[in-house]
C-alpha cells in the first residue's frame, strides 16, 4: 500500500496523539468514584479498564419497558501486543499514547474495535482483565476490547434467566435494540476506526451475538461465534412435557430473524458436534440459516470450524468437561482469529467433516408437510463467459506487477488489478453504495441508465460521490496510491503526470434484472484524440462484491477502444459472452472508457455496485469540451487535507473549496 513521507507521517501522529490525550483526560475527568461509573460519552471509553461502566440510552427509552435493564454496563480495555503480564493501559493526562497509533508509514485513521459477548457463567470483569494477557499474546496490533454484562434477570435478550429460560423465556426485542444502540454509540466515538469493529460471543453470547446481527445496526468487519446456541430448540428431545409448549416455535421464529440478517465480510464459527449444551443439532440449522442468507447476499462463505476432542480446551467428559462445552480458547485464542474479525486477511476454511452438514432453512423441518407445493427451481443461468479472466489479470501484491499490468492494459485496453482494496476498506465502501443506492432508487425501479440500472454521478448533486468519505479514503487515496505506477505509465507525460482525477462515481444494477445493456462507448472524441495512449478518460472500477456470472458483470470486448460506435444488428455472436467473472471483491478494473462495454442480467436478489474513481488526460482537458469542464468540485477540503501529498496533485480541480 501507499507510503507517505516521513513527515507527512509524523504530522498525523502528532495530531492524533493530540486528539487521543484530549479524550483520555476527557474520560479520566467523566469517571466518578464507586464501582460503576457513568459513560458520559465524552472521550477514550477504554481509558479506565478497572472501571465498570454503565451507559444509558439518550433517547430516554422507558426503563420500565426493559424490565429494569435501561443500561448496559460494561468495561473497556486497549490490548497492546505483547503487554499481557503487565495488563491493560490506564491512560491518564499524561499518558503515553505513541503505542496506540498505527505503524510507521500507516495512516492514523483510529484503533480497530470487538465486541465480545460471554456465556451466562461469565463477567465482562473476567473476559477484559482475566483474559487481557491471553488477548495481548495474540493481539496482532492494538486494539480496543469491549464487552457488556448480560442484563439482570435475563438471558441475554429472553425474558428468563432460569435454567430453562433460553426454552420458557419469550424474546425481547427492545433489550436488543438497547445493545445495539450501545454498539453504535461507541463504534461513534473519537479514535475508533469505523471500518474495523468486530462482533464475537461464546455459548449464550454467541446467541446474543447472531441477534444482534440480525438487528444490522453496526456495520461489521467480521463475525465470529463458538458453541452457538438458540432461542427455544428444533425439536423436543430431552425437553419435560410441561416446558415443551411453544419450544419449537420460537425456535423457527429465531432462525427466521437470523436469517435476514445483512451479511457480513467474514464470519466463522466454531463447534463441537458432541456438544450437550449446545447441540449440534440446534448449531446446524442456525448456522445453515447464516450460511444461507450470506450466500444469498453474495457475501463469503460462512466458515465452521468442527472441533476434534482433542482440540478442546480440557478433555471431553472430564471434570472441567463434562457436557463437551469447553472450547472457548481453541475458538477464540488464535492470532488469525483476531486478524480476520478486524478486517484482515481471512485463514482459509476447513470444511465440515463428511456426514455432517448445515441444515439451510426448510431443507427438512421447516417444510409446510407432505402437502405443500415444491419450491421453484432457480432461473437457468447465462452461459460460461468466454473470456479468460486470468489472461488480463494482475496482482499488486507481486513483484514488477505494474508492468505486466501496463502491458496487458496497452493491449486490451483494460487490466484487472487483483488484491487493491483490503477486506474492511470494500466493506465500508460497499456500505455507503448501499447507503446511497436506498436514497436514489424509486419503487418504480426506473433507473437512469435503463430499467434498474443507476448511476451514481447522475444521480449525485455534485456530479461526483467523493464527499463520501469511503471513496475518498480508500478508492482516491488508498488504492490511488498503490496504482500511481500503473497510471503514470499510461499517462506518460515526463515528469509531471499527464492526468488528473476528474470524478468519483460508478453505476449499480438491482436484483432481479433481466434485460442486457446494449455495448457502447462512454465519449466520443475527436480523431486526433483517439489514438491508443493515453486514453482521453479512465474509469478504475472497484468490485466491491466478487462479481460472478449471476450478478451482472460487466461484458467488455478487449482491444475495441479504438473503434467507437457499434451497429447492434452487426455485433459479432462471441461477443455476446465476453463478461468479466469471476472477478474477486478487493480487485479493481482499470478501463479506458472507449473499451466496448455493457451491463448483463443481474439474475441474484442482491443488488451489484461498481464505484469508480475517473482520470482524465492533459490532452482532453486542454480542450475544454463542455459536457466535461470545468469539473465540479466535488471534493470536500476537509477530505482533500487528508489525502496522501501525490494524491493531492491530481486533484486541485476538483476541490471545494469554500
């Protein structure tokens, strides 16, 4: 990734060690006395982790109406790597707050966050300070550990806390939209990193966990749940007669709300299938439930880590072991854990041994009887592109992979750039598009670029969508940086870049769209302008989603940047086939934009987003043209400052700024 300059480096650390003394003097001052203490809200909530700390709705929701349990107490602790015997930081005024920033040549942009939710047997006290030097020894970098305390008188989020509560006890929405609330009050707070907040639970806090999932108010890096249990069970076996009224029902109406839940970049859980406390059996259909609506959003597979019994954390049966329910540590304890639920690179799944299998949502036990009317097949699919999507493929993680890249782009007219955005940075990227797609999109579905097709720039008051705060920081800055050779090369202009950043955009096409977009070109220009480099206008399209030859990937035909309009009647019959998938999320696709190209069905539920960042050349800005300049200046000065210096250059056009 990108480097800035030793001193561009050092200016925002100082900065940010400036805003972080501020808010852990600010919370050393909002901590009264006592056992539990307030959470005022106004600084680093993880500054005191001896403290016990209760923080209350502002809305002012009825207490009452919880039961009771209007609060959420909690603590708070910032694991620093390698810092485990000597336990968690309090951070006073003067405090030294160098550890808590990003590495060298990082940016600054905040500490990554996880929420961790117990078993009922557990105490936020004992997961931060008992467990602080486990956490600390596989820490692969600071970050903030959250963990709240299960609400007085209730399993987590059911109305009983009793020993068959999780069977008797009726659900309660309200406590879990109070959690909730909670979360997104601090994934708010200053220097926390937004786009790394992770959510974890074990047991009865893995059940907390796939509910508040569900509920989808906190947008999350990664998901990660061990020994998962339920809210009521699939069926009635070990259940006494008098408690067995209602059981299965609520059973199937928990999984139904999972089952909805908004998907998630990563998510992994962890099992024993001898398990008595949390059966296999129950585990199954809920994680089926999860994998299902994952795959269903497009989003990666869930992964189960099936649990051999020498893998627990004590030997099954023994003392400490006795219903095969102690494997908290072998769940969580593992750096690559951490590394994956905070956005990072994802350890690859191991799969389900053979015999055993998630159980998807009305595979078996939810059908309608012997009755009911089969379930329709899904729509046949396209046809297998023709297009060899490695051939135009490069990595940005291997050595000399600019000019092979150049290469391939000076021949095609088009590269595929592999492995440019981080897992986190598309996550929050592909947030906002949703974001803005819910604003833009009519129930008529009409589109502005034909039938449930949109374009952001059009749809955009500024023409532009780089007043987002994701494009700016990881499309324009972030990836712009890692493709500066590329473009440099495909601009060349001596010393000086013969280019700059004309607009962020991109388009999306809606689920359940039939219907091709025509090929065409996106400018027409003059004859002394079309040659083969530079191009007159660039687009780098990022996927955002792994495009696939379901959900409408875009259909390019290489080498064709040269020839302009196309007669539909006369297009060749192979080129009905050229679409680009698979394509991984996290790759970009960097086009000249007279490259022939069109939209493809979208035959998946689930919208598909492809956001832009656009170049333009020296050449075709001298000239002026209307419908292009002067741009708008859509970029925001707070987001230019913040920009990387050779960033910055490209971009003095575009800035607002007023």
């Amino acid at each position: 990734c990108h480097l800035c300059p030793v001193g561009e480096v050092k200016a925002r650390k100082k900065a940010k060690t400036s805003q972080l003394k501020q808010a852990a003097a600010a919370a050393r001052r909002g901590l009264g006395a006592g056992p539990s203490a307030e959470d005022r809200g106004d600084g680093c909530f993880w500054a005191q982790p001896h403290k016990q700390l209760c923080w209350r709705d502002p809305s002012g929701t009825d207490a009452a109406l919880l039961g009771g349990a209007g609060v959420v107490e909690f603590r708070a602790a910032l694991v620093l790597p390698g810092r485990g015997a000597e336990g968690p930081p309090e951070v006073g005024e003067d405090g030294d707050l160098e550890p808590l920033l990003m590495p060298d040549g990082g940016s600054p942009n905040g500490l990554p966050l996880a929420f961790f939710f117990a078993g009922l047997g557990e105490k936020c006290q004992e997961s931060i300070l008992g467990r602080y030097q486990d956490w600390a020894e596989i820490a692969p970098e600071p970050f903030v550990l959250v963990a709240a305390d299960r609400p007085p008188g209730r399993w987590w989020f059911i109305d009983d806390e009793s020993a068959w509560g999780w069977l008797s006890g009726e659900f309660r929405p309200e406590a879990a939209e109070l959690v909730s609330a909670w979360m997104q009050e601090l994934v708010g707070r200053e220097g926390i990193d937004p786009d790394r907040v992770g959510m974890f639970g074990f047991s009865a806090g893995a059940y907390a966990a796939t509910e508040l999932l569900a509920k989808g108010s906190v947008r999350l890096s990664g998901v990660g749940l061990g020994g998962v249990h339920g809210h009521g069970q699939s069926d009635l076996e070990g259940v006494p007669a008098k408690r067995a009224r209602g059981v299965v029902e609520k059973f199937r109406s928990f999984v139904g709300r999972i089952s909805k839940h908004e998907g998630v970049p990563w998510m992994e859980a962890t099992h024993a299938n001898s398990d008595q406390q949390s059966r296999w059996e129950d585990a199954s259909r809920i994680l089926g439930a999860l994998a299902a609506r994952q795959k269903e959003l497009l989003c990666p597979e869930l992964s189960v880590r099936l649990l051999d019994p020498e893998a627990h954390d004590s030997a099954p049966g023994s003392k400490k072991n006795k219903t095969h329910h102690d494997y908290f540590k072998a769940a969580f304890l593992r750096p690559e854990f951490l590394v994956a639920l905070l956005g990072g690179e994802a350890p690859e799944a191991p799969g389900l041994p053979e015999g055993l299998a998630l159980v998807e949502p009305q595979d078996d036990w939810e059908e309608a009887g012997p009755g009911a009317a089969p379930r329709p097949k899904p729509p046949a699919g396209p046809p297998p592109t023709s297009l060899e999507v490695e051939k135009f493929s490069a990595s940005c993680e291997d050595d000399g992979w600019e000019e092979l890249a150049f290469e391939i782009f000076r021949e095609h007219g088009f590269v595929i750039v592999l492995g440019l955005l981080k897992l986190h940075q598309y996550t929050a990227v592909l947030r906002d598009c949703e974001r803005a797609a819910e604003a833009m999109v009519s129930q008529e579905r009409r589109g502005n670029r034909g039938p449930g097709r949109y374009s952001f720039g059009v749809a955009s008051s500024t023409g532009s969508m780089l007043h987002v705060p994701s494009f700016a920081r990881h499309l324009l800055d972030s990836a712009g940086g890692t493709l500066r050779p590329l473009l440099d090369s495909i601009f060349a202009e001596g010393d000086d870049p013969g280019f700059m950043v004309l607009a962020g955009g991109g388009d999306f096409v809606l689920g359940d769209v039939r219907t091709h977009q025509e090929l065409h070109s996106d400018i027409q220009v003059s004859r002394a302008q079309n040659r083969q480099l530079p191009p007159p206008l660039l687009s780098v399209n990022f996927c955002v989603q792994e495009l696939t030859q379901h959900n409408g990937p875009t259909r390019i035909v290489p080498g064709t940047q040269l020839k302009g309009g196309i007669d539909c009647d006369t297009e060749p019959s192979e080129w009905r086939c050229s679409r680009l998938c698979p394509v991984p999320a996290g790759a970009a696709i960097v086009r000249d934009v007279r490259v022939l190209h069109g939209g493809t069905p979208n035959m998946t539920p689930r919208a598909r987003y492809l956001p832009s960042i656009e170049y333009v050349s020296k050449d075709l800005r001298a000239t002026n043209r209307k419908d292009k300049f002067p741009p708008i200046r859509g970029l925001p000065l707070e987001l230019y400052n913040k920009l990387s210096p050779e960033v910055q250059e490209l971009c003095g056009e575009i800035v607002a700024h007023a």
